[in-house]
C-alpha cells in the first residue's frame, strides 16, 4: 500500500494495484477491488456491483456504519482511476 499521503488525511481514499486488485484504503477502512485482466495486460475491468461495505480492521462483519455511499463510491473510482493511470492500466468498469 501506498504511504500516506495529503490526500489520505483528508480523508480521500488512496488506491494501490497489486496485479490482481486495486487495494483502496481511507483510514482505517479497507477495500479490495478485484480486476480482470482484458485483450491484453493493460487492459483491466473493473467489477463494482459486488461493493458495498468497507472492511474495518478488527471487524469481520460489516456494520451499517461499513456501508458505501454514493460518495464513497465516486472518490473510490476517482482513487482506482488516477492508480491505473500510474501504472499504465487502461480500465473499464461493470
């Protein structure tokens, strides 16, 4: 994972690609979004239907406090976005 940064402690969620998944991280919550590689290595898709909680260290079930917004939501793709830019990736999201 990325270190913190500015955007972090504001509160902005921060995205890391693993290979597999970007890793996104806004303080302590946690969100593991899984990609499929396309035509091609630079090419990824994205599936979000699947989202909706944050993971909270030391909380395995997710709490109606875990639950993602439609804000979250965008700042989540903004974060994916600006990570895949980065690294080069070209993605579609589901």
């Amino acid at each position: 994972m990325k270190t913190p940064s500015a955007a972090r402690r504001r509160g902005k969620p921060v995205a890391a690609w693993n290979g597999a998944a970007f890793e996104v991280a806004k303080g302590d919550r946690r969100l593991l979004v899984k990609a499929e590689k396309q035509e091609g290595e630079a090419q990824l898709l994205v599936e979000l239907d699947s989202l909706t909680h944050w993971s909270s260290e030391g909380n395995p079930e997710p709490q109606e406090s875990d639950e993602l917004s439609i804000e979250d939501l965008h700042a989540i793709l903004e974060a994916i976005e600006e990570e895949a830019d980065e690294q080069g990736l070209s993605i579609d999201f589901e």
